[in-house]
C-alpha cells in the first residue's frame, strides 16, 4: 500500500489485513450507520470531520456503505498530503457483508434511516386510504401527498422525511 493511486481492496482482502493487524479501519459512515454495523476494529470518522481529524499512523483503510463515501475520503486525504498508504474497501460494507464477514452492533442502535423512512411513509399512506374510507374522502390526499414527497426524493436526492427522522431523539447516537 505505498502508492498514490487508489488502492482498493476486497473483502477477503480487508480481513486478512485486519486479522494481521497491519493496518488501521477508519468508517467514513455517520454514527448512527456505524453503530448499526461496522468492521471489528474500525474507528468512526464521519466524511464530514475526516480533513481535520486525527488520523492513525500506518496503512490506513477508509470503509462506507458502499464505497463512493470512502473514495471521498481517500481523495480528502489526499488534499491533506496524506497520499500514501490509503486504500478503501472495495463495496463497502454492503460487500463486506456478502462476502459473510463479521460486523459489531451497537445492541440498541435505531433502525438505518431509510427503513424508518420507508415505515413512516408507508404508515402514513395505509393511514390516508384508511381515513378516507371510515372518515372523509378528502383523507386520500394524505397518501399523494406522501407519494409526491417519495417521487421528490427519488428525483432530486434530498428527503425532506429522513431529515426530519435523523434528528429525532432516538437517532441521536453518541460513539
């Protein structure tokens, strides 16, 4: 790992390194992702805080869902002049988890934010067919409502849902 292109590693890879304990793990996830699962031994930087945080000595590993966070994160590094000894995993964590290997949970981490998105939009739909039946009519706009909101989100990137839901209590996780 001594040189300035991007070095990417496998899975398999990843763990070989980490069970020899040559290199250091940092997850560029948010906390709350990390406490839902994450590479035994890794470190939890958020991309966010990754150019002025501290950083491990040694062959250094960036890890994230799936992969485009950390490249992020070797390229910020890189602005730093820290351009040797990078690599990131290959994937992610959604490959790390196909290729079955192990990952630590926080016992007690929320749900990731898009299943409580998707529980809240489809609680909120059920709920406006429902009210329109026993209620009102008018009740069915509750679920266009909802089903705009959802194409919006898909189409530009920002869910107005998950942001209200990642701020709420439950979510706040402290590493």
């Amino acid at each position: 790992m001594t040189t300035t292109t991007t070095l990417r590693l496998s899975p398999h890879e990843l763990d070989e390194q980490r069970r020899s304990g040559r290199i250091s793990i940092v997850d560029v996830r948010e906390p709350m992702e990390f406490v839902g699962g994450h590479i035994p031994g890794s470190r939890n930087i958020p991309l966010s805080l990754l150019k002025d945080a501290p950083i491990p000595d040694g062959p250094l590993v960036l890890v994230c869902q799936s992969g485009a966070r950390s490249e992020r994160g070797v390229s910020a590094l890189r602005q730093r002049g820290l351009a040797v000894g990078i690599a990131d995993l290959e994937g992610g964590i959604i490959a790390w988890q196909g290729a079955q290997l192990p990952l630590e949970k926080r016992k007690g981490a929320p749900l990731p934010l898009m299943r409580q998105v998707q529980i809240v939009a489809g609680g909120l739909v059920l709920l406006g067919v429902i009210l329109s039946q026993a209620a009102a009519p008018g009740w069915i706009w509750l679920s266009g409502f909802v089903g705009a909101g959802m194409m919006f989100a898909g189409i530009s990137g920002f869910c107005g849902m998950a942001r209200l839901l990642a701020v709420m209590p439950w979510n706040r996780v402290t590493l």
